[in-house]
C-alpha cells in the first residue's frame, strides 16, 4: 500500500506511474479538492490521491487531508449530432 505523505501530491510513489495528472475536484471558500490518479506497476491497480489546499496563495493550509483509494478504470463516449 502506498505510504501518505505529503509528496504524495507531486511526486509518483516508487513503483508507481502517474496516469491522470492533477485536477480540481471541487472549489470551496476556503480550500480546493484536488485528485490525481496513479498506476502500481506491479499489480497494475489504480489509487486515486485525494488532498485539499487553500484557495488563495496567501492562505495557511497545513493540514491536506491526504487520502488514497483504489479506483478502477472506465471508458467514455463522446457523440457528435450531424446533420444531414
């Protein structure tokens, strides 16, 4: 299992790849949800690296709330309307 710390947020884990980059999963008045999702390369499992940080580069947020849990891969479908 991965250790949480808090390099968790930048940097991949050894043995582990990044397969989905950061991105913001909610926005509040105080902190932000990010996420970023990566790959073990042994078992080939996905962990989604869950953490919060403050909304403004002025503001003190120490505590991260880091969390990890598995998640698992699903394919999308994009459908485009044409006219005829």
């Amino acid at each position: 299992m991965i250790e949480i710390t808090e390099d968790l947020m930048w940097d991949d884990p050894e043995g582990y790849k990044t397969v989905q980059q950061s991105r913001v999963t909610y926005q509040g008045r105080w902190s932000v949800g990010m996420r970023r999702v990566v790959q073990c390369q042994t078992t080939g499992r996905f962990y989604g690296i869950y953490w919060t940080e403050g909304s403004t580069e002025r503001q003190d947020h120490e505590d991260h709330d880091i969390q990890v849990q598995e998640v698992f891969p699903y394919a999308t479908v994009d459908y485009d309307t044409v006219k005829r």
